[in-house]
C-alpha cells in the first residue's frame, strides 16, 4: 500500500507516475538500485557526498517551494515523511536545536547499508556518503549556513543503524 504521504503527493499532483515519466514537485526522477549507489560510495565517497550535498540543497528549496513552504520552514515531521517515501528509511531524531543549528539522528532501515553489506560485507568506516550528503544538503538550507553531516556510527561497520550528526 501507498504510504500516507505520497497519497496526499499525488492527491496535490505534486508526484505522478505515468507510462513512461515520473515526477516529484516537477522536478524528473529516475529510480535507481541501491546496488548502485552503494558501488558509487565505494569508489568515490568524497565526491558522492560533496555533488549529492550541492544537489540536495537546491532541490529542497524547490521541493519546500512546491509545499507552499521554505527550507527553513519545513517541518521535521514533513522532512521524515520525504525522506521515508524516498526510501531512505526510517529516521529518528536523537536532538534537534534550530537555534544551534545543530541535529543527531539515527536511521534504520537503509537500503544502500544493507546493498554495502551484501556487496562488500563489513566496512572499516562509515560508508554512508550519499545519505550524508542528503542532509548535509538539506540541513545548509534548513539551517541557512553551509552545514555538513557526520556519521558517526554506521551499520555496514557494526550493530543494525546508522548514527549521524548534523552541524
Ligand atoms: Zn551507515
């Protein structure tokens, strides 16, 4: 079944689904496997994480927009809605301080960590450099300061979530 969110998304046509083109707030999508992203990790972390940051922070500006919103407007709950329906998993905020611009959060769930593992097995450091790079992006425009986001504790290294920190 749909989940809440993207049934009010296509009630708002801001997400369609047609025979041949998908669109999220007008904006072209392109559904990608997880695989994937987790080999683009691998090969270059440092250059995931930096074009999926400048991405990132443009897009959630058009995204609020689309919402009758603005970056540093959206609400936390409406941000976990996006990011779940986009299929990053599920997150739970540890601290959130909009005043020192400052959040943890732990994700579960997260399918690029679980392709990392099936792929490679163990890391040696966290590997999660696009999801990083998501709220890094996100969090530069919510905060309205270039922010960068730390995993500090990450699945593909040990335990069953991945921990981040957001400043
Ligand atoms: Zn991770």
């Amino acid at each position: 079944m749909l989940n809440e969110f993207i049934q009010r998304l296509l009630m708002l046509r801001h997400f369609s689904m047609e025979k041949d083109h998908i669109e999220l707030f007008k904006q072209d999508q392109f559904l990608i496997d997880t695989d994937f992203i987790a080999l683009l990790e691998e090969q270059n972390p440092e250059l995931v994480y930096a074009l999926v940051k400048k991405n990132a922070a443009e897009k959630i500006v058009v995204y609020a927009k689309a919402m009758g919103s603005s970056p540093e407007n959206i609400s936390i709950d409406t941000l976990k809605s996006l990011f779940g329906s986009l299929g990053y998993g599920n997150i739970e905020i540890l601290s959130f301080n909009r005043e020192d611009k400052r959040m943890t959060l732990k994700l579960t769930n997260n399918p690029v960590a679980k392709a990392y593992k099936r792929m490679k097995k163990k890391a040696s450091k966290p590997s999660c450099t696009f999801i990083s790079g998501v709220f890094a992006g996100v969090f530069t425009k919510i905060f309205e300061k270039d922010t960068n986001c730390k995993e500090l504790g990450c699945e593909t290294v040990k335990g069953d979530s991945c921990t981040f920190i957001i400043e």
